[in-house]
C-alpha cells in the first residue's frame, strides 16, 4: 500500500523536505516487507518491491545526504540493486569533492562499513567497483560554462586538472580496523592511487611546459595528499609484487620531477623580480637568493639527468605480443589548442582538417605506408573548446613487438610530441596542444583492446620533459655565469646532450636544438667575458 502510494505521488513530492518523516517510513517498510517476504514472494510482487522500493530508498540516502547525514547513507544505500547503489555513492562523491576532509570521511567509511570491498556477488555492489567508477569518471570530459568571449577556457582546464587529483583522496582514507582485512584494504587502496597518479602525472607534465612562475596545481596536488600515506607504505604492500615495484618507481620518478620543476619556478620568481629592479638597487640578500635558486635548480636537474641505473621514466618494456600476430598501437587523446599568448583557439572543421594533415606531415611517406598510419581529428561532443585525437599504426619490431629498447615511445609519440612542442610544419606557428586526456594502447585489426602501452605516453613524456628540463638547466646556468660563477654547468649539459650514451639528442626537436645552441652560445660569451674581467686580478 505504501509503496502504491509513494509511486502514484511521483518523485517531485517525494523530494520535498516537508515529506522527510514520509520518506523514512516508506524506506523503513520496504527494508522490513523486503526482510519478512524475501522467500514468499511472487515474481510481479518482487519485481515491484525491487523497482519501487529502490525509489523509495534512493529518495532516502539523498535525503539524508542533503541534511550531511553521510554516515547513514551506506546503512541504505547498501540495499540497493547494485547498478542503482554505484551511480548513487558514485553521485555522492563527486558532490562532497570539494567538501572538508572531515565529510568526505564520512562518506567514505559509510561506504567501506556497508558494503563488501570486493565483489562476491555479482547483483550487489562493493567498494571497489566505486572507487573504479569514480576514477573512471573524473577523467572523462565534460561540458563547462565558458564566458561569452571563451577567455576563461585555459583557467577551466587547469581547474578541471585540480579536480582530477582530489580525486585521490578517496583512497587515501583509512578504512576502521574493526573492518576485516582492513590493512589488506588499505594497502589496495594506495597501489590504486599510485597506480592512477601515475597516469595523471604524465597527463599533467604535458600541461606545465610554459616557463612561468607559478606552480601547476594538478601534480603538487596530488603530491601533497599522498605524502603522507606513503609514508606507510613498507607496511602496506608488497615491493616485491613487481607491478607495485614499477608503479612506486614511477611515482619517485615523478616527485623527482616535480621537485625540480617547483624550483625551477622558485628562481624564475626571483630573476623576473629581480630583472624589474634596476640593478644598481637590487640588495646583496636578493642577489644571493637568486644565485641559491639556480643553484639548487641545476643540482636537482643533474640529479635527475646523470642517472646511471636506471633512466628517468624509464619506457623501456618488452611487448606482451608476438611478431607473428597483427597488432595495432593505438593513441586517442583530448586536448585544448593553445596560441603561442597562452589563450585557447577554438577549433572548427578547418582547423582540424589542418591539424590532421600537419600530425601526417611529422612522418616519412614510408612510415606512413609502412606503419598503415591512420589520424583522426574532430571537436569533441561534449566540449566545443576541446579536440579529440585518435592515432592508430601497426606495431613493429622495437615498437609494440620486442623490446622497446629506444626509451622514447616509438612513431605514436614522436608524432604527439611535436604537437604539444607547438612544432607542426603545417599548421600555426606556435599553436600546441595542451592534454585533458591521454590513453594509449594494444589493439588487433578489428580495434578491440588487448592492453594497456604505457611505455608510449613514458616515451611520449621523455620526449617533452627531458629537453625542456635541459633548456631550463641551460637558462640556469646562463644566470649563474652572469653572477660570476665560473663552474663549467653549461660545459656538463653540452657533453651530457652530445653524449651518444645518453640518448638525449635524438629526444630533441630542431626548434629545441636551436634553442641549445643559442643557449650554447651565450653561456661561451659569458665564460669569455668572466675570463677577461679575472685576467688584471690575475696579473
């Protein structure tokens, strides 16, 4: 009766607040009726107790969440089909996103106490499949209101890249310890946000290419809510599980990374304040931090370069596939066009014509032929401001067969890494791609996913951090030299690029090889005009 009642009122009366006390007595007859007649019922009855009753209770948990009651949305929320459970928690979390810390544990152990963390039982949902589906999600595109005259759009991305890292914190919650297999919870939980990290880091490392002082959101983001977690980590999980070793090598590899970065931006601060002061006012405090910064930045840098066991980002993996079967690499990334000023292009049918013949235009007509090279590029569906990519070759030895001895991606990569250089022969000059979204993957002919090919966005990413960490080290050194320091830094970068050992050459573009010859050159003027200035002291 109750339950023909609530449906015949319809869902805008059922969510009005003046209704609470009706709600949670129709919620509580469904769980009873649900409890007394679960091996009594007829197939229409129990069809209609379903369906109904998880309107019922539905309207409940998102009453109660509305009135920041999430430690009881879980006691209900776990009764529910399991399709209809996920979307719920799903919706939940993405709400109390931006909520205190203090909130979203509430919905968080509402979550783990109610329902199983794996699945057993494929008509109920667990925890895991939500923290899935909210991962899944958080990288999807999705529609933004832009201003009228579309000037907002880069600062919406980069917000949108904030969002994507809070996302973590939902795994980095500690689930109760009255919860059986709680250490083993916690511990899968913090693989998986390594795990998702990872490719968030190399998703924002091609966004934080532009050499300006402030810190890129995204990735220090993420820093910050995993520090302390993995401060646990040897108690946690296994470093012997060689997918957790890889993916917690990864991870070090990127605070590396961003470490250097941070600094870099610190000296960078410091040499444009500084450069807006004549120099005869400049204090000797603020001429010893700028010399501190770009030393600091240059130890970093050749911490990171000067490597000897084991590369920065290392790429190199053997394939899973074998020569003999017909595989496919396969490339689809959305991104946002942006002018060489910082501000978004906006894309139509003719700019993707052009940008589809100038992604062509980065290979031989061999390779093309050779590879069965295929480009896509079209406005996205769901952004107007954004494009969406899709690359497709065949692998080859080296390149999806084998052993990627190269460390630098193969043909995908090297073509992506001249659009997010802003370096395409045929299209504007200075126009780059700036990344919302990059997958990569193994298909067979019929472009069915077979796996994951990581090694091509690490590749990808070699290809646009390493020079420019080189370039940024170059400028360093410059500013140093200039302060009168006479260590041969520039010396050491020059030899660590020529080196065939190294590997580092054939990761630059010619536009970036320009550019380190100039740096090359001005380092030289600088040495020689510090010679000449020590020469009367010597004499």
């Amino acid at each position: 009766m109750v339950m023909v009642v609530f449906h015949r009122r319809g869902s805008k009366r059922l969510e009005s607040r003046d209704d609470s006390d009706m709600i949670r007595f129709g919620a509580h007859i469904v769980l009873v009726l649900r409890y007394l007649l679960s091996n009594e019922m007829e197939d229409e009855f129990e069809e209609k107790l379903v369906t109904v009753g998880d309107l019922i209770i539905n309207m409940y948990v998102r009453y109660l969440f509305s009135e920041g009651q999430e430690e009881l949305v879980g006691v209900y929320a776990s009764q529910l089909e399991r399709d209809v459970c996920i979307d719920l928690f799903v919706d939940m979390m993405e709400l109390r996103l931006n909520s205190s810390l203090h909130t979203m544990y509430k919905l968080f152990l509402s979550a783990v106490e109610y329902l199983p963390f794996s699945s057993g039982d494929a008509s109920k949902a667990c925890f895991e499949e939500i923290i899935e589906r909210v991962l899944s999600r958080s990288r999807e595109t999705k529609p933004h209101q832009y201003s009228e005259d579309f000037s907002d759009v880069v600062e919406q991305h980069h917000l949108q890249a904030l969002q994507k890292a809070m996302i973590i914190q939902w795994l980095c919650f500690t689930p109760p310890s009255s919860i059986p297999g709680f250490e083993m919870i916690t511990g899968k939980l913090l693989i998986r946000a390594l795990m998702h990290s990872n490719t968030l880091f190399r998703e924002f490392s091609l966004i934080s290419m532009r050499r300006v002082p402030e810190l890129p959101v995204g990735p220090h983001k993420l820093l910050a809510i995993l520090a302390e977690p993995l401060k646990q980590k040897e108690n946690l999980f296994s470093l012997e599980d060689q997918e957790v070793s890889d993916n917690l090598e990864e991870f070090e590899d990127w605070h590396e990374y961003y470490s250097l970065d941070a600094t870099y931006r610190g000296w960078l601060r410091c040499e444009m304040e500084n450069s807006s002061v004549p120099p005869e006012m400049l204090s000797a405090e603020e001429k010893d931090q700028a010399v501190a910064a770009a030393t600091q930045t240059l130890e970093l840098a050749f911490l990171l370069l000067e490597r000897e066991e084991r590369p920065w980002l290392n790429a190199v993996e053997t394939s899973p596939f074998e020569s003999s079967e017909l595989v496919f690499l396969e490339l689809h990334a959305t991104a946002i066009l942006c002018l060489p000023s910082g501000e978004c292009m906006i894309p139509d049918a003719t700019s993707c014509t052009a940008l589809t013949s100038a992604l062509y235009s980065t290979v031989s007509e061999e390779d093309m032929l050779h590879r069965q090279l295929k480009v896509e590029v079209k406005v996205s569906s769901k952004d107007p401001c954004c494009i969406e990519v899709a690359l497709r070759c065949l692998a080859t030895e080296g390149d999806g067969f084998g052993l990627h001895e190269a460390n630098d991606g193969g043909l995908l990569a090297a073509i992506m890494a001249a659009g997010f250089k802003g370096e395409l022969n045929r299209f504007q000059p200075g126009v780059s791609m700036e990344i919302s979204r990059l997958d990569t993957w193994y298909s067979d002919c019929n472009g069915s996913v077979e796996s994951t090919a990581a090694y091509i966005i690490r590749g990808l990413c070699r290809r646009c951090c390493l020079p420019e960490t080189i370039l940024r080290s170059m400028q360093a050194s410059i500013s140093l030299s200039e302060a009168g320091d006479s260590l041969d830094r520039c010396d050491k970068l020059i030899e660590l690029v020529a080196s065939s050992d190294s590997g580092m050459m054939h990761l630059f573009s010619q536009q970036q090889l320009q550019e380190f010859l100039i740096f090359e050159r001005e380092c030289f003027i600088c040495k020689m005009e510090l010679e000449e200035e020590q020469r009367p002291a010597d004499g």
